[in-house]
C-alpha cells in the first residue's frame, strides 16, 4: 500500500513532496525529523525504500501528537476498539457529537493526564483515539490550544469522515513498533546532540505567518516565537557546519526569509535556498486559499543525484 500520513495536520507537506524530493540525500546514515507533524516526509521515505533499516527518530514538543503516535505503535486494538464507538457515535450525533468529545471527554481527560505528569508511556488509547476522532472531524484537521492548553477547534463540515483506516493504521503500527524507529516528545534543539556528518534531518517547524490573520502558532499551546525561528536557523547552520544532511520548509514571512536568504554564513556552510510554489490550505474564508511560496532551505543539491 501507498505509505501515508494517518493524521491531518496543519502545515503537512504532502502538497510540497515533488519540491522537497529535490533535496532528499541520495546516502545517508540515520534519519532525523525534530518537528514530525503528520510525518509526511518520513512516510515518503519510507515509501521509496530510502530509510531501510536505518536509525529513526521521530519528535516533536506537542505532547499528545507523540502520545498518538506511540499508542499507535504499541497499543493499537485498545486504540482502534475505541475509534469504533466514536465512529458509531459520531455517524450518529455529528456535530453535536464532535462538541461532547471535545469538551466533556477529551479537554477534561487531557487535562487529568496533564496534572499527572504529562509522561507520554501513560498517554491512554482513549486519548489517541480521541485526538484521531477530532482529528477527522474538526475544521480543516487543525490542532490548537487556547493559553489554558485546551482543545478548541471547531467541528468540520463532513458528511461522512472516514475516521478508521484500519489498513493504514495497521501498517503505521508495524512501523512504529520497529526497533530502528525511535519516537519521543522532545524540543527542536534536541537533535543537536544527537545528529552526526551523514545523517539527515528535515526541520518542518510551525510556519512564521504572512499576516496577522494567517497565524496558527497554537500548535502546542505556548506557540513558536521569531525568536525561536531565530534559533531554529543557527541549528540548521551548525548542523550544516558538522556534514549533516538539512532540508528545512517553512513560509516566505520576511521573519523567515531575513535568516535564510543572502545569508553569508549559510552559505559559506552550502546552505542555499529556493522558493517553491504552494497552495495555501487553511484560511477562514475561502477566497483567501490560493497559490503562495514557501522556502525551501538545504545544502543538498537537487543536480547531485536527487530522488524525483
């Protein structure tokens, strides 16, 4: 089967493949993705046969994103046993049924497991199942959180949401359960420490928005500020610097494009940037979802032997 993303995200990449596919290192050792999201690009990878059994690490700081995902890598019948009734559910009560979940089961639970510790191996199937649930059935597949950390996106507008994809899921929690694939809730910088010259690692971050009405920095409650763009963009240089593959997309908000266009350190290190066409995908009016461009940054090459 073709691999996928078993989650809508806000930012996920699958429109922007054939632009990043440019840049994907012909060898490499282990692979990295710091802000893994739907993991678009790590499911193409795997799609192609490029991570084999390579190391894989996985990570990102929202905490119930990885809690989803590791509960789809080692408990996947209590999940799936779960994402039955609210299917049942949902087919039956809609919208109605949308707020209940999100406001009577999944903000409270959420907020039990917060006070508990926040540890990701005690994040429940229940959970996973409902964030999969709201996923499916929330407007345009968003996650955000108000300042208090509680959901609050609004129902879709679905006629029939396929909320179980049994085979997908199945095959994501083979995937996540191997043991060369490394899933953990981690900041950004983490990868730091870990990547080494010859391994790649795609930074996917929250995009810097274009105008004040295009912005969705709620993605794990506190945001991602300029000054974290800023810090984002000296790792991607010291990792550059170290003989590490990068590959980086995010907007052409002029906070992103003052770091990385006619940077000469960048460039000293062979990072180099394009911009790519893109369409933007979320936006409360419709009239207002059009063809933008993102930056794509990398100091790989696309004449060097790139995967098309």
């Amino acid at each position: 089967m073709t691999l996928r993303p078993f989650l809508k995200w806000v930012g996920g990449k699958r429109q922007l493949l054939p632009a990043l596919r440019r840049h994907y290192p012909v060898t490499f050792n282990g692979y990295f993705e710091p802000f893994v999201g739907s993991g678009a690009v790590f499911f193409d990878l795997l799609g192609r046969g490029a991570l084999g059994g390579r190391p894989i690490a996985l990570s990102d700081d929202n905490a119930d994103l990885i809690g989803c995902y590791a509960r789809i890598g080692d408990s996947l019948e209590p999940v799936l046993a779960e994402l039955d009734r609210l299917a049942l559910d949902h087919a039956a009560g809609g919208r109605d049924h949308y707020l209940r979940v999100r406001d009577e089961r999944f903000n409270p639970r959420r907020a039990e497991w917060r006070e508990a510790g926040s540890d990701i191996a005690t994040y429940g199937a229940d959970l996973a199942a409902m964030l999969i649930d709201l996923n499916r059935t929330g407007y345009n597949g968003l996650f955000r959180q108000h300042a208090s950390g509680e959901d609050n996106v609004p129902p879709g507008r679905y006629d029939r949401p396929r909320i179980i994809d049994r085979p997908l899921l199945g095959e994501v929690s083979v995937i996540l359960g191997r043991p060369n694939v490394r899933v953990q809730r981690a900041p950004f910088a983490a990868v730091v420490t870990e990547a080494a010259a010859g391994d790649f690692v795609y930074f996917d971050p929250p995009y810097a928005p274009l105008s004040a009405t295009a912005n969705f920095r709620g993605y794990t409650g506190r945001g991602f500020t300029d000054v974290e763009q800023e810090h984002l963009q000296q790792i991607v240089l010291e990792l550059a610097r170290r003989g590490v593959h990068v590959l980086l997309s995010n907007s052409t908000a002029p906070a992103v494009t003052r770091l990385y266009e006619k940077n000469q350190a960048l460039a000293a290190a062979g990072v180099m940037t394009w911009r790519v066409p893109a369409r933007r995908a979320v936006n409360s009016n419709a009239a207002g979802r059009g063809a933008v461009e993102e930056l794509v940054v990398s100091n790989v090459r696309p004449a060097a032997g790139s995967v098309t």
